[in-house]
C-alpha cells in the first residue's frame, strides 16, 4: 500500500455488491489450476416460490484431481449454495493495484456457503482424502552400520505403561484397520443418521477410546435437543437412504 495510504474508492461510488462465498478447498485448487484457461464453471441463480436458489457447476475438465496419493478421483461436478444474511455487518472487498494502491471492489451484500452435492464421487474423494491423512508421518529406514550410540536402557518405556493401561480398559477387543472401520461406520450411517456409541461399537467391534477417536473426524455428537448424547455424520459425509433425510 502506498505511504499516504490512498484507496480508490470508484467502487463505493458505483455502489458495487459483492457475494461472499466459502468453498471447499479442493474447488478453489482447481479453480486455481485453471486460471487463464477459460471458465471454471457455471453460476445458475434460480427462483422457487420466491426464494432464489443458487448452484454452481464444475467445468468437465476440472473434475480430475490429481497429487491424492497413487489414486485417481473426480471430484464433483454440482455444488448447491446455502445462502446467509450478512448479519448487520459491514464487510467489503478490497484488491491491490499494480502501483501498491488499495482498490475498493464493492461492499458484501450476501454470504453463501458453496457445498458439493452427496453422490459416489464426493464419497469416494472424502475417503481417500481421510486415508491419506492417517498415514504415519514417520517412516522406517533401512541402516547400513550399527547403530553405536549407547543409551541406558529403560525398564519399562511410558508407551508399554500406556499401552498396558488402555489394553486393560478396552479388554480384548482388537483394533482394526482405520479404513476398514470407516467403511463400517459409513455404511450403518447410510441406514439411520443417529446412533449412540454403544450401538456403534457394537456394529464395529471396536474398542471405545479408539472408535471415538475415528468418530471426532467425520462426526458429530449431540450434547441437547432429541438426539442428545448421539454421534451423527458431518452435512459433508451424510448420504442417508429413505425417510431419515428429513430428520434434521
């Protein structure tokens, strides 16, 4: 920004709205991947009974995403809007010019929320995204001398301690695989959309501690209301079969 901080104000003059609007991130990857390509998609603005329906729809060619591991995904194509108020706040837009001079692009006058449509794509992406950041961040090495650095040994290290103590606490139940288990939780959330961790466990086998741990991810736990005390899935995971889309 310039010493005198100047700001041009054309925008405020030509009285410019402006809609702020929250995407997931993976969008605004590929909107970036496109940038001076063409169009990124299309805004459809719509009315129903009165009240305006916003979508937005992926271009075809953006729907690859790549640098997710060794797999191929798509993402998905249709994105509804949930629309907000402002709220009573006053919020703008400001850009930077080439010359270091703040420009005023418009003032907020609607905030949205842009989420993608629930379908077979999203799943899977949401799947292979939760995969990848469960993988150990440290890794085994292969040595080609002894090690010959001497440490005192310790009787018993505050892992073993801890690991003893949960193995106590969850008994015999044995952990499975991350992914395995979020395939088990995925699938009984597709038949109802609240359940409570004792039922959970027992549709997973597995031990509490580490179901709640996989849950604090994807799910919500009601603390109030009807289904109080009652983990349910994120609004970005939920794809319920029959009635239960209503229960919200």
């Amino acid at each position: 920004m310039s010493e005198k901080g100047e700001v041009d104000l054309t925008g405020a003059k030509q009285n410019t709205g402006v809609w702020l609007v929250k995407v997931p991130k993976y969008l605004s990857q590929q909107w970036a991947k496109a940038s001076g390509r063409g169009d990124v998609g299309k805004l459809r603005i719509s009315k129903n009974q009165g009240k305006a329906e916003v979508s937005f729809t992926l271009n075809e060619e953006l729907t690859v995403i790549e640098g997710i591991g060794d797999k191929s995904v798509r993402a998905p194509r249709e994105h509804p809007f949930t629309m907000q108020t402002v709220g009573g706040q006053t919020l703008a837009v400001f850009t930077e010019t080439s010359s270091d001079k703040l420009a005023l692009e418009g003032v907020v006058v609607q905030r949205a929320e842009c989420r993608p449509a629930v379908s077979e794509n999203y799943m899977k992406l949401k799947r292979i995204q939760i995969e990848e950041s469960s993988k150990p961040v440290r890794l085994s090495q292969q040595l080609d001398k002894a090690v010959t650095n001497n440490y005192k040994p310790v009787a018993n290290h505050a892992y073993n301690l801890e690991y003893d103590r949960k193995k106590k606490e969850e008994g015999k139940r044995a952990r499975a695989d991350k992914q395995q288990v979020l395939d088990m939780l995925f699938s009984a959330f597709e038949k109802h959309q609240y359940y409570n961790i004792k039922d959970l466990v027992d549709i997973t086998k597995q031990p509490v501690i580490y179901l709640k741990e996989i849950l604090r991810d994807i799910g919500i736990y009601n603390v109030k209301g009807t289904h109080k005390n009652t983990w349910e899935l994120r609004p970005e995971y939920r794809h319920y079969q029959g009635e239960e889309k209503t229960d919200e």
